[in-house]
C-alpha cells in the first residue's frame, strides 16, 4: 500500500525563503552599523576626555607651580611636561579669548590608540587687583590629521587664582 503525501507539505517555497533571507540580512546589517556607530561615538568621546585631561593638567600646574607667582607670566609648560609626552612649542594654535594676553602655545601629539595631535593656548587676564584668570583652549581634529588646520573640536578651561 502506497501514501500520498499532499503538496503543501512538501517544502518550503522559494518566496518563502528569500523573504527570511532579507530579514536575516536586514537584521545584520543593523546590527553591524549599531556596532560601528558606538564605536566611533566612544573614539570621539575618548578624545573629549583627553582634550578635557590636558587642559585641567595645563591649567592646574600653571596655577600651582611651587616657588613662583601663582600663575606666573613666565610660566613655561614645556620645563614640566617634556618628559612624558611629546610636547613642543607651537606657532599655530587656537584663537586667544578677547581681553586676554597670550602666554604660549604647544602641540602635544599622543602616540596612544587613536594618534591625535592637541593645539593649546595658554592665556591670562587681570580680572581685578590681586585675581587672574588663566584660560587653556585645547583643539584638535576628529579624522586625525597632524595639522592645525584640520582641527574641528574645541574645549576651553579657565580658572582664576591669586597673586
């Protein structure tokens, strides 16, 4: 005795097919640009925060430095940070704030992960006899580049101390 199976249950049609194959692949690539996407925002994020660490760094030694005037128009970044990072004097570098007398200006190129090169400004103001406000502009270029003229992002950090 012989069964027939019917037609219907034989397999799947090939519509059915290529229709999961498009939403598997849909699924994929969606997944594949979240992924890229969180890491470029986590790359920008960690150059922020490294803009964000020079410019307190710069900033907090300028204000502190021992045995001179609490910010210090001789004050030299270079005498206190040559050592560990690649810190050079610079001719170019970010805009001085108006009202403010520009102190110098380095680059700091950072051999880490991503190779970004920072442009900073130091510059100070007498706000009032006895207070000075020092200001640190740190800028730098998201794609990377070595040139100040590529630089797209800015952060600015000022403080105010006695002398």
């Amino acid at each position: 005795m012989t069964v027939k199976r019917p037609k219907c249950a034989a397999a799947m049609t090939l519509v059915e097919v290529m229709g999961a194959i498009l939403i598997l692949a849909v699924a994929v690539i969606g997944a594949s640009a979240y992924r890229y996407h969180a890491a470029l925002d986590a790359r920008k994020a960690d150059e922020r925060a490294t803009a964000t660490r020079i410019a307190l760094l710069l900033c907090e030694n300028w204000r502190g430095v021992s045995g001179a005037v609490s910010g210090d128009e001789a004050y030299d970044a270079e005498d206190y940070f040559a050592h560990g990072l690649s810190f050079d004097a610079s001719s170019e570098g970010p805009e001085v704030p108006a009202d403010f007398t520009e102190l110098a200006t380095y680059t700091i190129a950072l051999k880490g992960k991503y190779g970004v090169t920072y442009y900073t400004t130091l510059s100070w103001k007498d706000v009032s006899p006895g207070l000075r406000a020092l200001n640190v502009i740190v800028a730098w270029g998201q794609q990377g580049s070595g040139s100040f003229a590529d630089a797209d992002k800015s952060f600015r950090l000022t403080t105010y101390t006695t002398y």
